[in-house]
C-alpha cells in the first residue's frame, strides 16, 4: 500500500465552493426562537411619536418584551435612545414574544372576525340583487372530464 496520501485534514477544499453573493440586509432580524413562544414585532413609536396605545394592547393581548438578556444577538443593533433599556427595539418597533397558544387564539379570533364581515358584505349584495354588482354566490362545483359529448 501507498502512503502517499494527503491527510484529510489538510485537503483544502475552497475551489469546490460557490463563490459568495451579496444580498441586501433584512429589515428586522429573526430572533433566535424558543420553543411554545411565537415572536412578533410591535410598533412602539411612528415618525417619532410615542405609540403607548399601540403597546398598551399588546401587552394585554398576552405578549410580554423580549429581554435583551434572552436574544444577545441584538446587543450591538438596538436604539441607544429607547425608551426600553432592557428590552430589544429596532427603528420604533419593540420585539415581543407570546405563548403559541395566544398567538394561535389570536389569528383564529381575527379570521372569524373577517370570515363575518366578508359574509355580511356578500349577503348585503346579494340580497340588493343589483345589476351593476357583479358578485355570483355559487356553493357547488363541478367537474368535467373531456370534451363533454
């Protein structure tokens, strides 16, 4: 047998990679996720006013501020002039975190709310039977095959 072979350790392999391409950075970094909690950024400020409703409903809502302690990543991307020392805010927008639970709750509760509408819309038209409103309710579908002889 030959020893002549390099040790894979020293093989060197950077003519094999892809050469890399710039992209442009994101907005907002994703935090790090924990698992049972989903991550939602919330506007504390808008043109650099103070938003305090805004976060005030949040909070009721169930999402608690993401310590800076929790995502350290962000250390060096935080406002120095926040109003939240502790806590992790990017151009007026706090990073917060609810239960999945919650945030589950929350979507569900918000597309019924927009299933309702869009039924009371569509009922009001229909029931106007207006020519000029071009909405057809149908429920049923059907499926044809060929050429239909």
């Amino acid at each position: 047998m030959s020893t002549n072979r390099t040790p894979r350790e020293l093989e060197d392999r950077s003519a094999e990679m892809r050469p890399k391409r710039w992209t442009p950075p994101e907005l907002l970094p994703e935090p790090d996720k924990e698992s049972g909690y989903k991550y939602r950024w919330i506007r504390v400020s808008l043109l650099g006013n103070a938003d305090p409703r805004n976060v005030a409903k949040s909070l009721r809502e169930g999402y608690e501020p993401v310590k800076l302690t929790e995502q350290p990543k962000f250390r060096l991307l935080i406002d120095p002039n926040s109003r939240f020392k502790e806590e992790i805010e990017i151009g007026g927008l706090l990073l917060c975190k609810a239960p999945e639970e919650f945030a589950e709750q929350r979507a569900e509760y918000y597309s019924d709310i927009t299933r309702k509408q869009t039924e009371a819309v569509d009922n009001n038209l229909m029931r106007q039977s207006d020519p000029r409103m071009p909405l057809y309710k149908e429920s049923k579908s059907t499926t044809t095959f060929g050429t239909g002889k």
